[in-house]
C-alpha cells in the first residue's frame, strides 16, 4: 500500500467538509429548493466553485436539479441512505403525541426542533385550532442554533461554555436572518435560563411569537416550541404555557431515559 502524500489526508477532509457543507445549505431550504445565487451567497463560496460541486452532486444522486425553476433539492440518494439510518432516538415518533396534545391545549402551532451539531432541525409540527395560524417553520427546515424559538431553547439548556462555543462558531451565520446578531442571542439565552423557557417576539417574522423548552438538561437533544400571533403570548399566557411545556417536558425525559427502547 502506497503511503499517501503528506498533507492529503487534510485535503480529502477539507473536500468532506465542503461537501456536507454544501448539502447542509441545500438542505437549510427545507422543501422549498434554492437557486444556484442563493447557494453562492449562503455558503460565501464563488458561484462557479457552487456549480462545480453541485454538478457532481447532482451526478452522484446527493441533489437534484429541476429544470424548469432551477432550484437545487437534497438528492434521491440521501433518501435511500435515510432509509437505513438508525437514529438513537427515534424523536419525532416518541414526542409526537406530546405535540398534539400541546396544539389541543393552546390551539397554537407546535413545532418539534431536534439539534443537529450547531443547528436545529424541525422534524414535526402539530396544528392548532386557532384560525390565524403561526407557520413558521416546515419540516426540514434548518437554522443555526438560536435562530427560532426551538433552536434558543436548546443553547438555554445547555452548559454555558457549550453554548457560547456555538455562538462564537455561529456569529457570521446569525447576520443572513434580520435582527440577529451574536450578542443578541447571549442577552436571550441569559433571559431563557432565568424564566425557564426562550421566547422570541417579531425576531423573524413580524407579529409572530415563540416559546420554546428544550430536553433532557445539560445535553438537550430536541425542544418544543409553540408559536402564535404576538397578541396570543402575553407575559400571563407565556407562563401558562411554559408550564404545559414542563409538564410534556418531563414526560418526554422520562420516556428517554426508561426506554433506551426508542434507541438504533
């Protein structure tokens, strides 16, 4: 066996990294694709350096490209991958009652965010009956950690250098979503950790707000998150919540921890 030239074992894992890079950008859309100048200006690579790499992705089966809109989707061989992934926690399944039982009690849209390295991911969402309805988020979609209700929750309940590493590392991503920056995530997280439960009001979109709660503490995996029109969460209501929060919080933490059952 040939030994390989010094300094490309680096090279092949910097070419790694570009290429979950890259499809963790595709991916960040959730289903709604992105065109190759939103893929440019999201990953801060040269468009042409885009195109190079999505053409052998496309060729590989990691992304596809549909001719009529131009928009680059996740591949279907990432799909098929899937199929044979064993998570360690099926979470979306495990919690999914939870969520439902949370949109019958508040009426308000529930979202269930799991933590993906420095991002967070909705994996399910539960509707309520309230008929003006806060749609925030589709499944799939990913964000940098703080970026939504759910994703805030997780850095509240992690270890306080755990999560001011992830802001750090995050600080150049927060600028692409309006009204976040660095510090404004750290005055959050410090408000979350001393009420109990993240809120964000109008930080995405306006008149929206959020309440999130995340689990188990100190390793948080997955959040709830319930969000309505900013006149729904006054400060009487946000406590009302968290509390109905808590309560399928523990429930979900005690299902994780007994049932290793759920575990791949």
């Amino acid at each position: 066996m040939q030994t390989p030239p010094e300094g490309s074992s680096r090279t092949g894992t910097q070419s790694i990294e570009r290429v979950v890079g890259m499809l963790r950008v595709v991916a960040s859309r959730g289903r709604g694709g992105m065109r190759i100048a939103e893929v440019a200006v999201t990953s801060g690579l040269p468009q042409s350096t885009c195109f190079r790499m999505l053409q052998r992705l496309e060729m590989e089966g990691l992304v596809s490209r549909e001719a009529h809109t131009r928009k680059y989707f996740l591949g279907p061989l990432l799909h098929e991958l899937g199929l044979l992934a064993r998570p360690r926690y099926r979470l979306s399944e495990l919690c999914d009652g939870a969520l439902h039982r949370l949109a019958d009690v508040t009426q308000d849209t529930v979202y269930l965010s799991e933590r993906s390295g420095m991002e967070a991911v909705c994996t399910n969402r539960a509707l309520g009956d309230y008929p003006i309805k806060a749609m925030a988020l589709d499944i799939g979609i990913r964000r940098p950690l703080g970026v939504g209700a759910g994703g805030l929750a997780i850095l509240c309940r992690m270890h306080e250098a755990e999560a001011e590493a992830i802001i750090a590392a995050n600080g150049h991503r927060y600028e692409k979503f309006a009204g976040f920056t660095a510090d404004f995530l750290r005055d959050a997280v410090a408000r979350g950790r001393t009420q109990g439960y993240s809120f964000l009001d109008s930080a995405l979109t306006p008149g929206t707000a959020a309440v999130g709660m995340a689990f188990p503490a100190g390793n948080p995996v997955g959040a709830f998150s319930i969000a309505a029109i900013s006149s729904r969460l006054t400060v009487d209501r946000r406590a009302e919540i968290a509390r109905e929060l808590a309560q399928q919080v523990r429930k979900i933490e005690g299902a994780m921890s007994s049932a290793g059952g759920i575990a791949g």
